[in-house]
C-alpha cells in the first residue's frame, strides 16, 4: 500500500517487542533489590552472630 508510512521503523513485530524490553527491565530491576536485600539480611545475621559469639566474652 502506497503512501502509508509505519511510524515505527522496525515495524509490527518490533512494536509487539517494546513491551517485552519494558517487561524484561522492570524485572531486572526487581531482581536487583531482592539481590541486594538478601545481602543486607545476609550481612545482618552475620553481624547478629558475631554479636552473640562475643557477648560471653565479656
């Protein structure tokens, strides 16, 4: 059809993927923070337990 241009250049299946990088990201970023907050709770409990090996020392 002439004269009908897509506004996107990658096209139909190019659009339909846009969602899925959006998707893809936003997980990312969700696995981000749940990494980072199991490495605070990892270093909390740690810090925890050497607080607790200590306290008979005293």
């Amino acid at each position: 059809m002439e004269g009908i241009e897509d506004a996107d250049p990658r096209g139909g299946s190019g659009a339909r993927s846009g969602g899925h990088e959006l998707e893809r990201r936003e997980w990312r970023l969700v696995e981000r923070w749940l990494v980072f907050l199991f490495a605070i709770s990892l270093i909390s409990i740690s810090v925890i337990a050497l607080t607790l090996a200590a306290l008979p020392l005293r």
